[in-house]
C-alpha cells in the first residue's frame, strides 16, 4: 500500500521575507570586508537548515535551481562549499558521482 501524498506546505511570506532580508544582510557584510559579521555557529546552522529544507524539497518533487543563476555566487565559492559539506558528512566526490548517477539528479 503507498503511503498518502502529503499536501504541500503554503509559502510563508513573512519568513520568505525575513530570509530573504538577512541573506542581503550578509551579503553586504561579506561585500564590504566584514567575514567575521556572524558567528562559525550561526553560519553552521543556516547552511545546515538550509540543505535539510532543500533536500526536504527535492525529495518531495519540488525540485528547483538550489541557486538564482550563475552571476550569483562564483564558481570557486560553489567549490568551496561542496568541498568543506562533501568532508563535513564524510562523503567523497567519488560517492557523489555514483548517487548522481543512481537518482538521475
């Protein structure tokens, strides 16, 4: 028997609105020199809220681009990113491949 199709969750407009506000917060801190304007924990908690959600997302058929398009990071930040999270769960690139190449994504 499958299990029911959860009904999806409607946008929150005002945390959409709050994130939003504080991703163009640290960005202008990042922008004007001030790398230490959040803490490594508060930097951590995002990142990892953010993936879970994401994931959340995907998993569910609600697949999108994770990012707004090319201009919006670069591509050494990408590397960076996926480097420091493929060592913080202990994955390698390796193993990235082949779940790319089992799930088509």
């Amino acid at each position: 028997m499958s299990s029911p199709e959860r009904a999806p969750t409607p946008v929150d407009p005002t945390l959409s609105d709050r994130v939003i506000a504080i991703a163009r917060e640290v960005e202008a801190a990042q922008m004007s020199g001030q790398l230490a304007a959040i803490s490594p924990q508060a930097l951590q908690a995002m990142l990892s809220s953010l993936s879970k959600l994401y994931g959340a997302n995907v998993e569910a058929g609600n697949s999108y681009p994770v990012l707004a398009g090319p201009q919006s990071v670069s591509g050494t930040d990408v590397l960076i990113l996926c480097g420091a999270m493929l060592k913080a769960a202990d994955l390698q690139v390796f193993e990235l491949g082949m779940w790319q190449s089992w799930t088509g994504r």
